[in-house]
C-alpha cells in the first residue's frame, strides 16, 4: 500500500548516534523521537525499575537546562512530551511546531551528552519518591494490579530480563544510589546506544547540519552487556492464587511463545483476535455472550527482543468459579487447535488488523515511533507494509499450527480471588 | 558550526497554519450535520450526539439513558448483538453507543470507502432497534456487574462522590453516567422503548465529522442513510443549581487502600456564562499542565505523587472546578494542605512570566489540536455543546493573547473558592483519622455514591 511507504533517509554520526529523517509537510509539526537501546531487561538483580527511574532522571534537567526547564521550554514552545519505558528499550519524544526543531534537539542533545554534571542526590530523592507514588498509584492500589508482576514472576525463571516488571519493587526503588544511576547513564546512555528520529515538516539538509551541531561531539563511553538469555520453558503448569482487594475474581493464563517478528508472532496476534477481538470472537461469545460467565475476556501475544507470552485473561461474574472459566478456554483451544478457524473469522481479523494500522497513521508521534521500531527490531525503518503484510499470508492451517503449538505446553494460571468475606 | 550550548535555541519565523473550514448544513428533517474535510488518509470519523444523556435520568430511574446506549446496538432490524458487531468488524468500522451526562454518541471510524455500507448498519442501529427482552437482560446484567467491578477503582469512587456532592441534588449533573445498581435493577424493557422513542429525534442530534471526502460527497451518503428519519420529541426542561457550601473533609473508607485518593472542588458557573479565555489561562497556571504550579509543588518539589492536576469540567449546563491527586497516607494531611494553599494563593494573581509561559504555550500548541480526525470531531462536539460559534476557533490566538493577568487575578478571585471548596478522600480512615483532624475541618463519612452516612 503506497500510504504505508514511508520516503526516508538513514545514516550514521562519527559517534555512532543513528539517524533516521521522514519528511511530511502535512501540518507544520516535527516530531522528534529517540530510542534508547535499553529498557528494563538490561537492570540487574536488586536494582530493578532502574530504567524506568532514570527516565524519569532524564527530565530534571542537564548540564545548561536546569530543573524542571526541559518540560517548560517544550510546553513554551506549544509542543508535548513524552516518555516510555518498556522490557527492550526506552523512548524519548517530542512534537513540536516545526519551527522550534532546534530546541528540541539542543534539549535532546544535552541530556544526551551532558547530563552527569547536573545529577544531584537531592533531585534522585525526589523522583525516586515521585516514582514509588507510581508505583503505589498504578500498581499496588489498582484492583489487579500486582498480577502483571506475578505472572512474569512465575513464567520466567528467576533471572530472565523478563522476570520482573518495569516499575520494579518497592524496596529496590528506594535503595537506588546517585552511583546506579550514574553508571546506568555511563553504560547505556551514548550515542552509539540510540537512534533518532525526525519526522513532520523539516528541510533535510538543514536538518542534518542541526543534528550534526547538536550531536556530532557527543562522544561515546563505556559499552553495554546484553543480558544472557537461555531459551527456557517452564515444564509443568504453576497454579498460584493470589487475594486482593476486588470484588470479582480473575483468572490470568500465559504461555510461553515466541519473539517480536518471528513467523509465529503475527499468527499468535490473528489467534489472539479470533479468541477475543471482537464481540463474536470465540472466547466472548461464549464467556461473556452467551453464557455470560464472565465479565469480559482478552487475549493478546506479548513479544519481545528476548522472549514472548501469550495471555489469556478473563473476570468471573459475581459467584461464579474461575474453574468454569478456565474449562471454557480449553476447551475453545481444543477446538481450534482440532478443528482449526473459518475463513470469514481470518478475513474479519484482517480487516480490522488493516484498518487499524491506517487509522494510526493519523499520528505523527506514532510515525516517528514506529520508524523508530523497525529500525530497532528489523534494521530499516520504512517495514510500515512488511508489518502489515505479515498477517495477509496467514491462513487457517497456521493459525492451528500455532494454537497446538504453544497453547497445549505448560502454562502459569494465576487466580486472582476476592478477599471480601460476604461472598 | 559553532555552537554554545549556553543558549537556548530561539524559534524561527512565524509559522502560518490555516484553519481547516467548517461546513454545516441542516437536513430537512432538522438533522445538523457539522464537518472538516481533512485529505491525509482515506479515513471518515463521525459522532451523531442526540441530546439524551444522563442528565434527562429521572429520580430512581439513574441509569437508563446508558442502559438504552448499551442495548441500542445489540439487535436490529431483525439483526442480531453478533451480526451487526460482526458486519462492522469485518469492514474494518470501528462503531461504538455510548452515553454521557449530554448525549447519546454514536460514533463511527471507518475507511471512506467503507462509509456507505458501514452507515446501511449505523442507520438500522439508529432507526430500528429492535430492543429485545433476552438483550435487555444480558446488558443489565452486564453493567450492573460493570458498577461491582468499578467499585474496586479509587479514582472512579472518589470522582463519582465528588460530583454527587458539589451540585445540589435536584442538579442532573450530580449523578453518575452510569446509574445506581439499585435503580437499575428496577428498569424495565419498557423504560428504553419509551426513552428511546420520546427522545432521539433529528432536531435534538447533530453529527459532526471530518474525513477526506468532500463535503457536498459526504451530504449525499448521509442523506440516504438519515433522510427517513423523523420523529420528534417535546423537549424537557431542567433546572441546574449550584451548591456552595462552606470547605469539609468528605471521607470514604476503604480498608486497606496504600494510598489516598484526593479531590477538591467546587461547583463553578457554566462555560458560556463567564469570559471563557482567562479561566482556560488561569488553570493552565493553576494546574492545568505539568509545569503548572499545583504539580511542580506536589510532585516536583515535595515527591507526594505521581501527578497532580486541576481542571474546569464544563457540562452545558453547569460546571465544576477540581484538583485531582493521590498520595501515600503519611502524606495525606500535607498534600491537602498545599493544595488549599495553592488556590489561596492563586487568588492574588499570576506573574507576568507565568502568564506569558500559559499563553505561548496554548497559543503555539494550537495548531496540533487538529492533528488527527478524532480531535477535530472532538473539537467540532465540544463547539456543538457549548453552542460556540464558528468564530470560536479563527479568533482563539487572539482571544488568548488579550488576557490581561488583572483578568486572570479576576477571574481567580471569582472562579477559585478555597472556602466553599470540598474535599473528598476514598482511603484508610484508620490510617487516615487522627491526621485530618489536624486540619481544622469538618470531617464527614460517606458511602461511595456520595451519600452522608
């Protein structure tokens, strides 16, 4: 599809800094948009959550920006910012009117190559409570919210990079030193750790002068480890219960699948939509639907550079048991993986997977993001059709294959159940 | 080149963006039809409002303007719930019924060359809903179990007491969207049948939408699929009282909650009843943004959270004013307390840094406020609520930069009411007591609708 082309041009700084430049005039807009190559996965032991802190050290300012300067100058400027933090990788964005390019990247730059010098104790105490209040905010005082943690806990074996959750635990939260987050900064903050993106309505040779100006004499320091992974599976199932403060209880299954942009990850994406997509999909009409035993019900692959899960996750209604829920599953799996899917199920599920992806190029935020993926995952950014076209070859047969697969192996069930007494 | 990283970078010249045109037109059958043509992608988004929301719930029937929402779509034209959901996931349609406090929304995002058969659905959802009893029941069920599961979320809890407490109770704004279990339990198949057929009607729905089309093309799909409808309806009148009270604690218990969840608010004048561009720089000041004075306090200086925000919730009819936080329980007590010092302080008006920041910011964003198709049909709702005219969004820039701070300070001094403004905690009351009663104020229990106990 000619909208999914994405005109490009890719190169590399002395540093090692990689750049990437889109060109889209359509609105005076400029999204700037970095990657680092370091996300959760890279933490070690008793220092989990360590990535995600020092995102948030990112935005309290650097050698010539001072303290709460970098959120003022882009917000003074009209534009919006953001971070993220997941397993692989930590992102870094901005989308400006294309006029103040130059701030973001002088923004950018500085936090990049100067930001030691104006990391304090006193800022780190500060965003270390900020980021505990997170923690309790979205996780701990959440109805569920301490599941997501659970469940990778007992998938993977203690050590995995993908054994803890990003936020990280409480307790190692408050222990980080001014040293963790320095040496963080030194092993996995440099250019030749990072790509950038410049997407929206920019002149590419003076853009490349800019970038060369602000970047150029950053100079790269010490080089990351990758996190040893050996290919592991667990091999028998692990049932865990766990109380919390809810009225419903829910029952969370995951499997071990298999990376991002391998052949079976766009196949396990098309299971997940059949068993749960939409309103007719398999899991809903007979969980929610039909015998409505169930409050609601999603399916989803979850992958990654080092590792993949497919989780199935349903709500009991009101007194009703998670084994009910749990027998209604398998047995839709056994279906599946016996008598395979209808092709009017694969259409819809591609329909909708297409539709989706032209929608989300409304954003230019989500551009810049997304060229920025692909280069990370596949090494070339403009895989707008590639992704895309991974779902359309996909026939009934495979998405069987895969349901056998990795659905019939060993799983953890985690049953999170009501701690109200009058049930 | 040279460079001193010193300096800040300084914006180049002016940028010129021009504002997409609205076009409107009125069918005959009094259907209001507002629209952006926007070419980037051949994508068409529309949102018909018909004005039934929750506001028009009458006493002991809170609920059923969402209940008909939810069951409006689940058969049709002797389609079933799965057939019509089927028939739009297979164009590739998004199509969702919600309800809120003022309308009835159904919204549709669709590829354009879709359009026409995603509308043959939209217009049997609309037209012929065939409300059936085994539909009706499954979605009571549905919601009532929804309002259980709600239950569990602090900040739903919290907002929900808040709103209850801050209008009086003959104000329709008081009571949640969704209903109250007990008045929903009550509701009859009858009950839709005679909402939906007393109140949606073209003369009380506009449909706004942006989508690549030209106008005139996308008129001549929307009248053959909305030409044939035409009820009407009486229109019903409601009155909207304020309620201002002097400041008290609101608390609801809810054991062992790590956290509080806080709000503090007031009741405020509607959105067309006072000069609209101060109040929007003021709470950009106040609390509207990340660098706003409200969170670089609570979150930046002092680390008591994640985020604190302010907000004005404008309804049609009414409105409200609240800062919205949570904290751990040992720093209850003093976020609260900075939070009333904080509008206390607003009161004595804004520098002229702080205003010049608010208004650089608010006008240099605008531009990307009509980024994607779902904010310009955002936009275009927001001018049908509030009756804006089209005037709104060319003369915003400078409507914006002619807010002088005397005009701020006004408005804080009108607008900002520390002493009427209540409080509302959902947390640990064990945790919580002994420390709230170092604040001096009133402290009252309530249940989680609002309700003193």
């Amino acid at each position: 599809m000619k909208l999914l082309n994405l005109p490009y041009e890719k190169y590399k700084l002395n540093n090692g800094l990689e750049v990437i430049l889109h060109k889209d005039t359509s609105l005076p807009l400029v999204s700037v948009n970095i990657w680092y190559k370091v996300g959760s996965a890279y933490e070690e032991k008793g220092k989990t959550g360590l990535a995600h802190l020092f995102e948030h050290m990112m935005f309290q300012g650097s050698e010539n920006v001072p303290k709460e300067m970098h959120f003022r100058y882009i917000q003074e400027a009209g534009g919006t910012l953001n971070g993220s933090t997941n397993f692989d990788r930590t992102n870094y964005y901005e989308k400006l009117p294309s006029n103040s390019l130059e701030l973001a990247l002088w923004l950018e730059s500085d936090r990049m190559g100067y930001f030691l010098s104006a990391l304090t104790k006193e800022k780190l105490d500060n965003q270390k409570s900020v980021v505990a209040n997170e923690r309790l905010e979205r996780y701990d005082n959440q109805p569920y919210g301490l599941a997501w943690e659970l469940v990778l806990k007992n998938l993977y074996p203690e050590g995995h990079p993908y054994s803890w959750a990003t936020i990280g635990y409480l307790d190692d939260i408050k222990n980080y030193t001014l040293e963790d987050v320095q040496n963080f900064f030194r092993v996995h903050y440099t250019p030749d750790n990072a790509a950038l993106v410049i997407a929206g309505d920019i002149e590419l040779n003076k853009t490349k002068d800019l970038i060369d100006k602000y970047f150029g004499s950053i100079i790269p320091s010490v080089q990351k480890k990758e996190p040893a992974i050996t290919d592991f599976r667990i091999n028998k199932n692990i049932i865990i219960e766990h109380l919390d403060n809810v009225q419903l209880d829910r029952l969370y299954l995951a499997w071990h699948t298999d990376k991002i942009y391998t052949n079976d990850d766009p196949t396990l994406d098309v299971l997940a939509d059949i068993l749960s997509g939409s309103k007719n999909s398999r899991l809903h009409k007979r969980l929610v639907f039909d015998e409505e035993i169930s409050q609601d019900v999603s399916a989803f692959q979850f992958s990654g550079k080092f590792g993949g899960m497919f989780m199935i996750i349903s709500t009991a209604k009101p007194g009703v048991s998670l084994d009910r829920i749990n027998k209604i599953i398998f047995d839709e799996i056994e279906t599946v993986i016996n008598r395979g899917v209808e092709d009017k199920e694969l259409i819809k599920t591609k329909n909708g997977i297409k539709a989706s992806y032209i929608y989300s190029m409304q954003s230019l935020d989500n551009i810049a993001d997304r060229l920025n993926m692909y280069n990370f995952y596949l090494n070339e950014p403009n895989k707008f059709n590639f992704d895309l076209l991974r779902y359309n070859n996909i026939n009934n047969k495979d998405v069987a294959d895969v349901c056998r697969k990795y659905l019939s192996s060993p799983f953890v069930e985690l049953r999170v159940i009501s701690n109200k007494k009058n049930k | 080149m040279m460079i001193n990283r010193k300096v800040k970078p300084e914006s180049e010249k002016e940028l010129f963006f021009n504002l997409p045109e609205i076009q409107e037109v009125t069918l005959d059958n009094g259907l209001r039809i507002i629209y952006i043509q926007k070419e980037k992608l051949p994508v068409t988004r529309l949102n018909l409002m018909i004005e039934c929301g929750s506001k028009f719930d009458q006493a002991g029937k809170k609920g059923l303007s969402n209940l008909t929402s939810m069951v409006l779509d689940e058969g049709a034209d002797g389609l079933s719930a799965l057939e019509i959901s089927d028939g739009f996931d297979t164009l590739g349609s998004n199509f969702t019924v919600n309800s809120d406090d003022e309308s009835i929304n159904l919204k549709l995002q669709t590829l354009t060359e879709q359009l026409e058969s995603s509308l043959n659905l939209f217009s049997k959802v609309l037209l012929k809903p065939d409300f059936r009893h085994l539909d009706f029941e499954r979605q009571k069920r549905k919601v009532l179990t929804r309002l259980l599961q709600l239950s569990d979320e602090p900040d739903f809890t919290a907002q929900r007491i808040l709103e209850y407490l801050v209008f009086s109770q003959s104000n329709p704004y008081a009571y949640p969207s969704l209903g109250y279990i007990e008045d929903i339990e009550n509701l009859e198949i009858d009950d839709l049948k005679k909402y939906y057929s007393g109140k949606f009607s073209p003369s009380n729905s506009n449909l706004v939408a942006a989508g690549n089309s030209k106008f005139e093309d996308f008129i001549k799909v929307i009248q053959n699929y909305f030409n044939d409808w035409n009820s009407s309806v009486e229109r019903t009148d409601l009155t909207y009282d304020n309620k201002f009270e002097k400041k008290k604690i609101f608390l609801f218990n809810k054991k062992d909650s790590v956290q509080s969840e806080i709000r503090i608010g007031h009741s405020s004048v509607k959105r067309n009843s006072y000069s609209f561009f101060p109040r929007l720089l003021l709470n950009a000041i106040l609390g509207g943004q990340f660098t706003s004075r409200i969170n670089l306090n609570l979150r930046e200086a002092k680390g008591y959270t994640y985020g604190a925000f302010s907000n004005f919730n404008y309804f049609k009819d009414s409105a409200f004013f609240y800062v919205s936080t949570s904290v751990s329980n040992e720093n209850t007590v003093d976020a609260i307390n900075e939070i009333y010092s904080e509008l206390e302080n607003i009161r004595n008006g804004v520098s002229d840094a702080e205003l010049e920041f608010a208004k650089s910011s608010i006008i240099k964003k605008f531009p990307s406020n009509f980024e994607t198709y779902r904010q310009i049909t955002g936009n275009l709702a927001t001018k049908v609520i509030h009756s804006l005219p089209n005037s709104f969004f060319n003369s915003y820039i400078d409507n914006v930069s002619s807010v002088s701070s005397e005009l701020i300070k006004k408005a804080a001094q009108d607008l900002i009411l520390p002493d009427n403004a209540f409080c509302v905690i959902v947390g640990d009351k064990n945790k919580l007591e002994d420390s709230l009663k170092t604040t001096g104020m009133d402290i009252i229990e309530v249940d989680d609708k609002g309700k003193i106990l």
